[in-house]
C-alpha cells in the first residue's frame, strides 16, 4: 500500500488528505507587475519581490484552511510547459500560440540538445516549506507533455525528444528530493492524447521515478478515459490524479473491468466554472469515492489547477472541499 510508503517517507496523513493540484490565481498585483515587466517598465527583481508575496500569502491560507498537502501555487510560472523551456538549454522561444480558450503561450522550439542547468523549481519549493510545518509537493512538468506542447526541430523522433526531456528533468527531481521534498507530482496531461505513443511515455515516467525515495503523483487531466486509462495503471508512480469531477461515469465503468491497484486524487472541484460547489454536494461526491475505492487510497483534490478561478473563488472552493471532508472524516474514522 502506498501509505505504507508515505509512513516510510515519514508523512503521517490522515484519511483522505487533501491538496490542491498546483496552480493557484495570481492577485490582480501580480497580473499588473508581469505585463509592467514585458515592457520593461520593471526590473525582474521588482517583479520577483511581489512574486514571493504572493507565493507566501497562498502557502499561508492553504495551511489556513486546513489542506495536509500544500502546493508553492506556481505564481513564477506563465505557462507550465515554457517555464522548464526557459530554463533549460536546447529551447527556444516561439510565437504566441491558443491553448485553450483565449489563452496562450510561447510554444517553446527544441532547437538543439537539451541540458538542465542547474535546479529550476527547488529555491521556490524551499521558500513555500520555510512557511508550513505541513509537506509541499515537488511540482514539475512531465517530459512527454514539454515535447508535445513544443516544436521539435532537433530531435529525430518525438521518442528520442522526450527521452532526452525525461533525462534532464530527472536531475530536477533529484534537486528537489535532496532539498527534502518528500512528494512530487509530475504534470502529464498532454500523456492521455496518443494512445500510440503512451509505451514511450511510460518509459520517460520509469527514467524520472526509478531508484528515488519519493511519493510520486501523475496529475491527468481532461482525457478519454475508455481507451487510455488502463493503461495508465502501469506508469511507475504512486498516485493518480484525475478530474473525476466531470468523468465520474466513465471512471465506474472503467473499474467494472480494471482493477485500481493506486492510489488516486480523486478531484471534486470543476475549477473551470465561476459556481461555487456546497459543501453538501462535495461531500455526497467523496461519499460515492468511497463506495468505489478503499478509503487509505483517496487523496481529495480540485481537478485541476485553479489559476483561471478569481483568488475568492479558489479560496472558497477550498475552504469548502476541506469542510466537506472534515464532515465525512468524522463518520468514517
């Protein structure tokens, strides 16, 4: 059992621990400060002052609210997948491209070998644990979605990119778990796309997990569950962490036939509307978790990042995830 591994990581968790998946929404002063800084009205130190503010004021309020597994809440990251492209060698900085609605980003260009040059996510891991006694998760990006949501104009193959991704990303885990850091989550939702090239993904998953003293989460979001997620069984981590709150259907049918040997964040939160979610609701859906897995396996979680969320909106979906779990905690235990 997995929380036989926490215990030996020396992480005493209560049943279903609650976290956050990793982005939180910047206040309006950081939003400000970062379009003062691509005009070059403001130094980078400027910029980066209001950034560990902002950074202190989410690990504050998380422990505030109650959740056992916080996040640093990524307000130094524009986009998930440029951030690690920035700071590594072999990028190259594209043109503006969608994500998804009216957002974008710089769709990185991987233009020669790519190198890791020193630690990317460790300084600010330390400055969110300096503020809690409670564990903050290592946040990285996983290597197929960094080659997926790049152009790859190096590498002779999408193969070869991402096992060349997953090499220099490992040293950034081995960064962070030497800094302390007892739980990484590794960001894969591109991995859920193709289901031809999931052999090759699991393989850059081995590369980044095998040998190290670590409780891994792969966060998954918005995929297809009937064809992909069984296979997501096999990758080498610990936990899963899926946007159950919109796939609740798909997933029972799922377990029908597969059996779910992982622990699982089990997401309650839809992070991509303004409605608030009660606490009664959200408790009748960790409830219906509990009839489909056993309660030392669920972790309870948002779907997904809530940076798209005002900064009162994520605090009160939150505060009323951890309300609503306090409330079914006290039936069970």
């Amino acid at each position: 059992m997995s929380r036989e591994k926490l215990k030996k990581l020396g992480l005493d968790l209560p049943v279903l621990p609650t976290t956050t998946v990793g982005s939180l929404p910047k206040p309006d002063y950081i939003l400000e400060a970062r379009a003062k800084y691509s005009r070059g009205e403001i130094k980078y130190t400027e910029l980066k002052e209001l950034e560990l503010k902002a950074t202190e004021f989410w690990v504050k309020k998380q422990d505030e609210i109650g959740l056992d597994i916080l996040v640093d809440g990524e307000i130094y990251r524009g986009d998930m997948v440029a951030y690690f492209a920035e700071t590594m060698k072999g990028f190259q900085t594209g043109e503006l491209v969608r994500s998804y609605g009216n957002r974008y980003y710089r769709k990185p260009i991987i233009s020669s070998e790519i190198e890791w040059c020193g630690p990317i996510t460790v300084d600010w891991w330390r400055y969110a644990q300096s503020f809690t006694a409670k564990p903050v998760k290592g946040m990285i990006t996983g290597p197929y979605t960094v080659m997926d949501w790049a152009f790859n104009e190096y590498y002779p193959t999408r193969y070869d990119a991402t096992i060349a991704i997953a090499q220099e990303i490992r040293k950034e885990v081995e960064a962070l778990v030497a800094a302390g850091a007892r739980i990484i989550q590794v960001d894969e939702p591109a991995i859920s796309t193709r289901l031809d090239e999931l052999p090759f993904a699991r393989e850059a998953m081995d590369i980044i997990t095998e040998g190290i003293s670590a409780y891994f989460i792969c966060h998954i979001c918005y995929g297809n569950f009937a064809p992909v997620y069984k296979h997501m069984l096999s990758l080498a981590v610990d936990n899963l962490d899926l946007e159950t709150s919109h796939r609740l259907l798909a997933l029972e049918e799922f377990l029908k036939d597969n059996v779910f040997d992982k622990d699982i964040s089990y997401g309650v939160i839809d992070v991509h509307q303004h409605a608030i979610e009660s606490g009664d609701d959200i408790s009748s859906t960790i409830r219906h978790a509990l009839t489909l897995f056993n309660k030392d396996t669920i972790w309870i979680d948002p779907d997904c990042g809530l940076k798209t969320r005002t900064v009162d909106e994520a605090i009160t979906k939150l505060t009323n995830m951890q309300r609503a779990v306090e409330q079914v905690r006290r039936k069970i235990v």
